[in-house]
C-alpha cells in the first residue's frame, strides 16, 4: 500500500509565496501589520495561524483564490471561495454579463479566456482570427496561445510574429510565476519551444499590435484585457476577456464592413 503524500504545511507554503513575492518576512510583516516575530513562527510551524490571518496574509501576497483555499486547507481550515460551472443558475449574471460585452466589441473579435488560456466564449468576429488554422487546434478545449503561436495555427499569418510571441511568452511566464500554476509552467515551455523567434526589441509605437495577413490585405490589432475585480467564485475570478481593437482605419474600415 503506498501512502498519500503529505500536505504541505501551511507556515512552508507562505514562505513560498512571500519568497516568490520577493519578501524578507520583516517586509510581509510591515505590510501585514504583523510582528516579525509571529510571522517567522507561522512559517516554521511553531504557530498555528488563525483562519483570518491566512486570508490576511494571503490577500498581502496577492495569492490567487484557487491557492488561498490551499493554504486554508493546509492550515486545517474550510475553504471559503466556491467553484461553479458557468452553466449554472447562479451564475446567470456572470454569463448575461459576459455575452454583453463580447457583443458590445463586434464587430472587432473577443474571446474569452479562463486561467489556462483555453477558449470559453468567443464572439461572430474570432473566425477573422482562426481561419486557416489546423482543424485539431480547434477541436475542445481550445487552448488559444496554442493556437496563436503553432506553425499550423495563426503563426504562418502573423507577420510581426517574433515580437508578438515575446509579447505572449513575457506575459504567460509573469502568469506562471505570480500563480505557481504547473500547467501554465508546463504551457510555457511547449510553446517557447515552437520556432517563431523573438523580437524583444521596444515597440516604436504605444503598443506592439498584432499585425495579421487577411486575404490580400492586412489587419492591424492592439489587444486590451478585462477581468471581474471583485469576483470570490474561482470561476468567474478565472475568466479574462480579450478584445483586438483595430490599431488604424484600415482596419476599422474592412472589420466594419
């Protein structure tokens, strides 16, 4: 019989976080309001944290509600952030709200995202964005990144592609580090292992657009993210919407018509 791995203790896992935060523990306790000296008692286990000093500090270390339910749970608490499906009643205004915003940005495509960067939602305007792409890129769940950096994928139709991969391999390696989420690690080094190159060079605009060939032409896209700030369901926490707003008339004109 194998036995089940121990949980980490609630004093390591902090330590961690305040660690990957770049921390001394005389910083969190400054920000805390706590004194040093409990908070290094905490982390070694020679004091059990109250339920609301988990959450204190965790909301100190900006921990992401999947991982704050850890460290209650490792702390010998109940977790406190729920988790439903997005089909379900109660999350009617969630869904009403995500379907107006997606149809408020048509005709410019927007997709919707959850933590893993696999497809939720998408509105008429996204096939501008998937077309020519390998069927099997588009069978469920879709995971987008995948599909913006393949060679059979968006990739062949990005005409800035090193500097907008940098862009994505930049901003999924902050993702995976702020999260310490294993499949984002993972998703990292899948695709920083697919050819494209990468331009790290600044922009010379405000911006690095998505410069994407379309027929004869080419579209233009500067890409902005909104999210539910106040949100305590890990679903709706989760979710990001990513709009690609024209970048120049051109491009407004031809998704206009």
């Amino acid at each position: 019989m194998t036995a089940a791995p121990a949980r980490p203790l609630v004093g390591e896992l902090l330590r961690d976080w305040r660690r990957r935060r770049r921390l001394s523990q005389l910083d969190l306790s400054n920000e805390a309001g706590v004194s040093a000296r409990h908070l290094s008692f905490v982390e070694t286990g020679r004091a059990r944290p109250s339920r609301e000093m988990v959450l204190h500090l965790a909301e100190q270390l900006e921990v992401p509600l999947r991982e704050r339910n850890e460290l209650l749970l490792a702390a010998g608490y109940a977790p406190v952030y729920g988790r439903r499906r997005l089909e379900d009643p109660g999350m009617a205004a969630v869904r009403t709200a995500v379907d107006l915003v997606l149809a408020a940005y048509e005709p410019y495509p927007a997709v919707v995202v959850d933590r893993g960067w696999h497809l939720v939602a998408g509105n008429r305007s996204t096939a501008l964005l998937t077309a020519g792409a390998a069927p099997d890129l588009l069978e469920p769940p879709v995971n987008v990144l995948r599909l913006g950096l393949h060679p059979r994928g968006l990739a062949p139709r990005i005409l800035n592609l090193p500097q907008w991969r940098a862009c994505l391999l930049t901003r999924l390696a902050r993702e995976a580090h702020l999260t310490a989420d294993p499949g984002l690690t993972a998703l990292l080094r899948e695709l920083a292992a697919l050819p494209g190159g990468a331009d790290r060079r600044p922009p010379d605009g405000i911006a690095v657009p998505l410069r994407l060939r379309h027929g004869d032409g080419v579209l233009s896209f500067l890409s902005t993210v909104t999210t539910f700030g106040t949100a305590v369901d890990l679903t709706a926490a989760e979710l990001s919407i990513e709009a690609f707003l024209p970048a120049d008339a051109a491009t407004a004109a031809v998704l206009r018509s």
